[in-house]
C-alpha cells in the first residue's frame, strides 16, 4: 500500500506541504494549492496502480533480456562469469 508521504508526493510534487503525522488532518497547506480528503484517499489507489505498472515494466524489461540471451545462447551464469550479473 503506498505511503502518505508517497500520496503527498503525487499530489503535490513541488512540495508545499508540511504533515504531522499521516494522515489528512495533519497536512498544513504552505505553499500549495490545497487538495480535499477524497482526492488524497483516492490518490493510494492511484499510487498503488503506478507502483504495479512499474514492477510489471521492471519484470517485462527483465523477462526481455533474458530472452535476449537466451537467443545468442547465454544464460545468467553466463553474465555473472564475465562480471556483468
């Protein structure tokens, strides 16, 4: 699940916000144009989206290289005895 400072982060990238605690009650709005308490409830939901689709990016960058190798007919012992794993 994601963090509120993670939920801050996406909703205010520029800062402006100061929290005690972790929740909606303790963000003091600075600088930034304040958002309500349904926008940063629904803001985990989209964070926790934005984390997945990076692990899924991550592990189809891997699944690609790995085939790669696989095709010129190395594996991941390969790699490791050139120092590159």
């Amino acid at each position: 699940m994601a963090l509120h400072k993670e939920v801050l982060s996406y909703l205010r990238p520029d800062g402006g916000t100061i929290s005690t605690g972790d929740q909606y009650e303790g963000i003091e709005f600075i600088t930034a144009e304040p958002f309500t308490k349904e926008e940063y409830l629904a803001a985990f939901a989209k964070v926790d989206a934005w984390k997945a689709e990076q692990e899924a990016d991550k592990a189809a960058a891997k699944a690609a290289a790995e085939a790669k190798l696989t095709a010129l007919g190395l594996n991941a012992d390969d790699l490791k005895a050139l120092g590159l794993a």
